[in-house]
C-alpha cells in the first residue's frame, strides 16, 4: 500500500545527525495551500511555519509512541 504524501521536517539543530532514534510527530495539514509546492521554497518548510499553521488551525499535530532510526543530512537544491 503506497503511504500518503508526505516529508520530514527538523529542527536546524538536529541536520546533519548520525543515525539516531527520532520520535515522529506527525502533523495533519488540513488546507493544501499550506504545504510546501514542488520546490521547497513555498508553504510550510520549518518548524516555525508548521507553529503558525497550527495556531491558525490549518493542521493539527498527533504525537506518537512510534520512533524511527535514521540520520540527517543537509541537501542544497540548485
């Protein structure tokens, strides 16, 4: 089963990380002129951008129990 379109956003503190356990906090985005357009430079694309969404109440955020183990690295787009 395919999952939803979806992406990760971090903290500018926690790019470029060794592999370590995350706790995913997922987010729901209910207006979709809020998310981010194809090239990442529009909608939400920080922390700070998924803050004011919430507190607009265009998403709500769902902590979880579920933790992923993975690394993070900076990726320059040209």
């Amino acid at each position: 089963m395919p999952s939803p379109n979806h992406s990760h956003v971090v903290l500018g503190i926690d790019v470029n990380l060794p592999p370590i356990w995350w706790q995913v906090i997922p987010v729901l985005v209910l207006d979709e002129t809020d998310w981010p357009d194809e090239t990442g430079t529009t909608g939400i694309t920080c922390v700070n951008k998924i803050k004011e969404v919430e507190k607009a109440g265009r998403a709500v955020e769902a902590p979880s129990n579920f933790y992923l183990f993975f690394s993070s690295h900076a990726v320059h787009h040209h």
